[in-house]
C-alpha cells in the first residue's frame, strides 16, 4: 500500500490552482491578488463564478442591460461586483 497522503496532495493543487488563478485574473482586470482573494471571500464567490463575472462583463457583444441579467443568475453575482468597485473606486 502507498503511503501517499491523498487528501493533503488534493489540497495542495487546489491551493496552488486558486493562487495562479487569482494571479491570472488579476492581470486581466488589474487588481492584485490580495484584491481578488478578498473580494472573493467576502463575496463567498469560487473561481468558476468568478471567472463566469469577468467573461460576462468583457463581452462586447452583451449591452449592459443583457451584462446585468447574466451577472444576477451567477450566485453572489452583484456583490462580487460591488466588491470590485470598492477596490477600483
């Protein structure tokens, strides 16, 4: 039997895919990574809706009216916004 920690290697790559993730986006909308990682916890909001949020918002497609309707079906949506308004304001 293997004495690998399967629990703990599992943690470990989530931590760092949440680190290069909030890395990557924070290229995207210039906020830093302490930026993200706050605004996502105090949204209580994961990397998919996130990222779901800035997909949304980059679509030059979308009017603003269509933006508002998708962000109000992605869970925490609108606070995450207001989260990164705060920060950019």
């Amino acid at each position: 039997m293997s004495d690998t920690d399967w629990d703990a290697l599992a943690r470990n790559a989530r931590q760092a895919t949440n680190e290069t993730f909030r890395e990557e986006i924070s290229t995207l909308i210039r906020l830093n990574d302490s930026d993200i990682r706050a605004i996502m916890n105090s949204a209580n909001i994961s990397n998919e809706e996130f990222l779901e949020i800035v997909k949304v918002v980059k679509d030059s497609t979308l009017s603003n009216h269509k933006k508002a309707e998708a962000i109000k079906h992605i869970d925490n949506g609108l606070r995450t916004l207001i989260g990164i308004a705060q920060k950019i304001v």
